[in-house]
C-alpha cells in the first residue's frame, strides 16, 4: 500500500503549486525567441512531446501575457482552506520504480510555475520562472522508499 505524504505550504506563502494544463495554455513555444508556427494550437500533456522535433533542446515555452504585468497564473492554485487541496489543479506529479526484492521509490514532484527566489542583501534574488531542482519545471519534490511492495 503506498500512502501520499501531506505537504504543508507557510502561510505567508503567496505563490501556490500550479496546474501544469493552466500553466501550458498560458504559454507558447519558441526557438530563438521566435514562435513556432509549426506547433500546435493549444499545448496540452498530451501533445506536449511533439515540440522535441520542432526545435531539439532549443524549445522555450514563452508567457502569452507580459510578465511585468505578473499575470495572475504566475501565483498557481491557491489551495482550498477548509479540504488544504488545489482543486480543479494538477499540481503533483508521481513517479514510482519498482527497484526489485520488494522495495519500491516513489517520487512525488510539485508544480509551481513561479518560484519566488529569496532575499540577500535587502534584495529579490533567485526568483524562478517554471524552474526546477531536478526534473524540468518542478520545484520541489519528495521521495518516500516503500519495503515490501510492488507496483
């Protein structure tokens, strides 16, 4: 039996965990900062592996709305008070490897599409744009190692 960790966000927190399909449709692809007309219409997870021929590693996803103007889908989903879920958002993503004799890794990575980096020096530094620690665009993620289980 695998069982999801809770995760709690501090209060004063004013970006949330973000719903990649929200955060896609607020996007558009670009190879040197020029759109890819090829691309399709309305990026989606389902099609989203088709920009990989239309440009290799050189495939940016590039805000629709100007981000001087912070655009409301910057702050994510905020989560409800009462049930603590991002409702109507997919904000989590989990990755479980059966590693063999019963042991199993399960990944758990957090959709924020703006990570609002610290202060040093009285000043704003590190703030992140759909940025990641390990896999692309998550930042943060959590492992929890099961015994005794398979997938």
């Amino acid at each position: 039996m695998f069982l999801a960790p809770f995760v709690f966000l501090d209060k004063g927190d004013v970006y949330y965990p973000s719903d990649m399909a929200t955060h896609l449709a607020s996007t558009y692809p670009t190879v040197n900062f020029t759109r890819l007309d090829s691309a399709p219409e309305s990026l989606t997870m389902s099609n989203l592996d088709m920009l990989n021929e239309m440009g290799d590693n050189d495939v940016y996803l590039t805000s629709s709305s100007p981000l001087i103007k912070m655009p409301s889908f910057l702050n994510g989903q905020k989560p409800n008070p009462k049930t603590l879920q991002t409702e109507n958002a997919i904000s989590c993503v989990v990755i479980a490897v059966d590693k063999g004799a019963g042991i199993v890794d399960v990944f758990y990575m957090y959709f924020y599409t703006f990570n609002d980096g610290p202060s040093a020096l009285g000043h704003k530094v590190g703030n992140h744009l759909g940025d990641c620690t390990l896999p692309a665009n998550f930042s943060a993620e959590t492992l929890i190692e099961y015994q005794g289980s398979t997938i």
